[in-house]
C-alpha cells in the first residue's frame, strides 16, 4: 500500500505541476483546450437521453472513478491493525508481544485437548487486551456446549494467566470433524501385594554331631565262601560225614 500511495502522489503532482505551469505561461490556450474538450463531450454523449449506451457507459465510468476514490481513502484514513499488544503492569518500560507469538501458544495448549483434531487461532490486538477467534474441529460424539466452554476457560487461562496479558471476547467455532479414535488414558497396572520379608537371622555355630561306625555292608555268598576258604587252616582233614 505505500508503493501504491507513493506512485499516486508522484503522477498527481507531476499532472498539478503541468497544468500549474500551462495556466501560468499559456493560459488562453489552455482554456481553449479545456473549452473544445467540453464542447466535444456535449455532442458525443447524449446527457437528454438515458436509452443510449453511450450515455450509461459514461455513467459507469463516473461511478466506478467514485467507488475507486472512496476505496483508496477508506484504506488510507483506516486504522491499521496492531501486531503486537502491550502488556499490563510493566510501569516505567513498554513490553509488547507480538500476536503470532500468542496464537502459537494457543496453537501448542489446545491441540492436546481431548477429541480435539484441528484448531485454527486467530489473535486481534484491542490495544492493551486481545480478542481470540478459534476455529475448531472435534469429535463427532462430543457435545459442543461442554466442549466449547471447556476451550473458552483453558484460552482464558492460557493467555492471562500464563502471559499477563488481559482477553476481551473468546469466540470459539467448532464443526464436527471424521471419525477418529478418541482419546482413552491407558488403565494403572494392577497392584501387586508384596508380603513383609523377616530379617535374616543370625547364623549360630553350626552342631557338632557325634562321630558314627559305619556298619560293613554284606558281601554276596561267593565272595563269603571264598573269605571263609582261606580263613581255613592248612593240614586238617576232614573226615566226610562230618
């Protein structure tokens, strides 16, 4: 807009600078031109006749000349809109914070709202407050008026609690989105109970026992006969029927 303004004016002065000039060193023929243009105008356009197309074609022209000149006025005298709004109670100094700045904010908070798939914020600075435009998408099973003011308190909470800065309107616009998986919190583990665990007690010395014989183990019936055999003395006969 300020390449625009800036060419308008350069061509509106050079154009006040020529005709200033002519009307200054010629200014009879100047006036017999304005007068032969006038002149021309009269006999080309029927002003007594509203059903020539010549007549309504120099009447739009005139009248889009007039909604052009209003337009660029409009944007020129309109108050331009803030980028960053001030924030309260910084006596002796002025912080600002830009609105991008707090629409990412908003951004981060409400995306991990339950059943919510999409939202879209937009800050308008008021100055010293700001109003919030919240653009939402949620789960088609959810019930809006809950949802709403759930959104609404948490923005709230967001901006004036957590940035200092003051909100003026909240205007939250849902629609319901695609089915989707709701957001379920996962179950606790269940609790195992663990028994009390005694502490170890102190080991004694260990029992002396008293020292046992072994009892021989049998020996088969060969190997008696044969011990028996050897254990017999030599030279003894012995009489058979005995």
């Amino acid at each position: 807009m300020n390449l625009f303004n800036r060419i308008v004016i350069v061509v509106l002065l050079f154009a006040l600078l020529a005709t200033t000039l002519l009307s200054l060193l010629v200014p009879r023929t100047l006036l017999a031109i304005l007068r032969a243009s006038l002149d021309q105008i009269e006999a080309t356009i029927p002003f007594y006749n509203i059903f020539s197309g010549l007549y309504w074609a120099y009447l739009g022209s005139g009248l889009g000349m007039v909604l052009l000149c209003l337009l660029l006025l409009w944007l020129e005298l309109r108050r331009p809109r803030r980028k960053a709004v001030e924030v309260p109670g910084t006596e002796g100094r002025r912080m600002e914070v830009s609105v991008k700045s707090i629409a990412q904010q908003l951004q981060n908070s409400l995306s991990g709202v339950t059943d919510v798939s999409r939202v879209r914020p937009r800050v308008v600075s008021r100055g010293r407050k700001v109003d919030i435009f919240l653009d939402m998408q949620v789960h088609p099973a959810v019930e809006l008026p809950g949802k709403t003011e759930e959104v609404t308190q948490l923005a709230r909470a967001v901006v004036e609690e957590q940035m200092g800065i003051k909100v003026g309107k909240v205007r939250v616009n849902m629609q319901y989105g695609p089915e989707m998986p709701r957001a379920v919190p996962e179950p606790l583990p269940p609790v195992v109970p663990v028994e009390p665990v005694s502490p170890p007690m102190e080991a004694g010395p260990e029992p002396v026992l008293p020292e046992t014989e072994a009892e021989p183990e049998p020996l088969p019936l060969a190997e008696a006969v044969q011990e028996a055999c050897e254990e017999r003395p030599q030279g003894v006969d012995v009489e058979p029927g005995y």
